[in-house]
C-alpha cells in the first residue's frame, strides 16, 4: 500500500447504527486529519492530530469521536449521526513543520450516507 | 474571518483553449496557498504550494501563480484528461487549511 488509504470508501448506515472509518497513511508523516466535504461547501477541517495528539476540534458534535492510536492510523466512530452527516469523509496527512507551509495527502475518502 | 473565494464556479473549454481559474484570499497572516485537483470520487490530490508574492510553479500544462490577495491557476492547452475540480486553500494558522468551494472543469475534444 502507498500514500493515504481508507476503508470502507462506502457506507450505508442507520441512525442509530454504530460504525468506524479507518485511515492509514503510508508516507511517514506527523499529523493525520479528518475533513467532511458536501455538496457545494468547502472541504470543512474535522479533527487535526499532530504527534498522535489532538490539536483541534473545530466544533464537530459529539457523535463524531476520533481516534489516532499512533502516527500511521486515525479511526472516526461515528453513532446516533443525522442524514446531514451523509458526506464525503476524508483523511490527509502531513509532515508537521515549523516553516511556512506544509502540504497535505488525502486518501480516497468514505462515501457516507445515513438513512 | 478567514476566507477564500475560487472563481468561475464551472468553466467549459475546448481542447487547446487556454484560460485561468482565480482564487482570492483574505486572510490573517498567509503562510502558504496549496492548490489541489479532485476527480469525481476521488480525494484531492496536491498540485503546487506557493509561498509569497511573485512566486510562480509550473507542473506540464499548469502554472500557478500568486499575489498578496490572489492566485491564479493558468491552463495552457489543456486536454479532456484536466476534466477535474481544482481546489485552492490557504495556510492560516496552526496546521490549518481554509478551503474555497473550487472550480469544476470540463474540457470537451
């Protein structure tokens, strides 16, 4: 396996259904995150990890719980979500620096959709 | 607020027809602009960060270039392969992309 994979890539579930996503990433790199993108909205930053620590949480409802063992993987568990959570769900990774920017690689995305 | 505005939402060319997608900024600090092409079903996959004004990056038929409240995204005779959704985002803060909505991208034989 190369660059950022993620299983399932798609995803049919019940509200009251508990499910997992999983993300590996196979580049060495620091930091992993979770991002949603929907239809005609901009990508939307979830959840940032950097050195297997939370760093942000950009106001995501609770029913949405990451998790980043170690470096290579980051799980999101998702329970009780709503039909607007049926998105597009994406992870990248990067290599944390401390100049001015760094580049991001996305996995393929899970393809969610709540019934 | 941080905000990043790509303009036209869709472009339809013809194979050989140059153009320009357009991404504006208005942010708290810039510290890197990243542009990315979507395929349908597909993650994003990374094209050029640019740094600074003045800054330019060539990649085949891309090149993309940057100012202090923009960046454009040149397409020198593109091919029906380029069909895609372009993607611009800026670098604001700690480890922190800001996406635009992004381009949608057609190029007819």
């Amino acid at each position: 396996e190369t660059g950022v994979t993620q299983t399932p890539r798609h995803l049919v579930m019940g509200m009251t259904n508990k499910k997992s996503l999983k993300c590996e990433q196979h580049l060495g790199h620091n930091a992993m995150y979770w991002y949603k993108q929907s239809a005609k909205k901009p990508l939307e930053l979830m959840f940032v990890y950097s050195l297997e620590e939370r760093v942000e949480n950009n106001s995501v409802p609770s029913r949405f719980s990451p998790e980043c063992p170690n470096s290579s993987h980051l799980f999101l568990h998702l329970h009780t979500l709503q039909p607007e959570d049926s998105a597009l769900y994406l992870c990248a990774s990067s290599q944390e620096v401390t100049r001015t920017g760094y580049e991001q690689y996305f996995g393929p995305g899970t393809r969610l959709t709540v019934t | 607020e941080d905000q990043v505005t790509q303009s036209p939402e869709a472009l339809r060319l013809q194979e050989g027809e140059s153009s320009s997608l357009n991404c504006s900024y208005t942010v708290s600090g810039l510290r890197g602009l990243f542009w990315y092409r979507q395929d349908p079903g597909k993650g994003p996959e990374f094209l050029f960060t640019l740094y600074s004004a003045g800054e330019e990056k060539e990649k085949e038929r891309l090149k993309a270039t940057l100012t202090k409240k923009e960046s454009f995204l040149h397409i020198t005779a593109p091919k029906p392969e380029d069909s895609a959704t372009y993607l611009c985002a800026v670098l604001t803060g700690f480890q922190k992309l800001v996406f635009g909505t992004g381009t949608r991208l057609l190029v007819s034989p």
